[in-house]
C-alpha cells in the first residue's frame, strides 16, 4: 500500500509551528488567527485597489467553497 504523500507536508508545517510556540497548542492556535485576520485585512485592501477590468470580473472570496 502506498503512503498518501499529500498529507505528510501539513504535518510537516503542523509540527513546526508546534515547535516555534515550544508545545503550547493555544499559543500555536492564536498566532494562525492573527495571521488569517491579517491576511483578509490584506485581501480586502488588494480588492479595493483593483480595477474590476483587471481580473475580468473575479472577485476575491473570503471564506472557502
């Protein structure tokens, strides 16, 4: 059987954040929402710079579908 390779890189990351916040998975948590609030900030300012003719009408999403 083989392995699921696809997997093993989302381990790999989880465990270095793990690792940077020295085991305190509340800590490890907080900093991946303070990242995720910073990047829809950053999101919402490239949309309102951009020109609606620049991606043909896309739009960002904020959430996953």
């Amino acid at each position: 059987m083989k392995p699921d390779l696809r997997s093993r890189p989302a381990d790999d990351e989880l465990a270095e954040v793990v690792a940077y916040h020295e085991g305190d998975m509340e800590a490890a948590i907080g900093t991946l929402l303070e990242d995720i609030r910073h990047l829809r900030r950053q999101l919402a300012l490239a949309e309102g710079a951009m020109g609606r003719g620049m991606a043909r009408g896309w739009r960002p999403s904020y959430d996953r579908d």
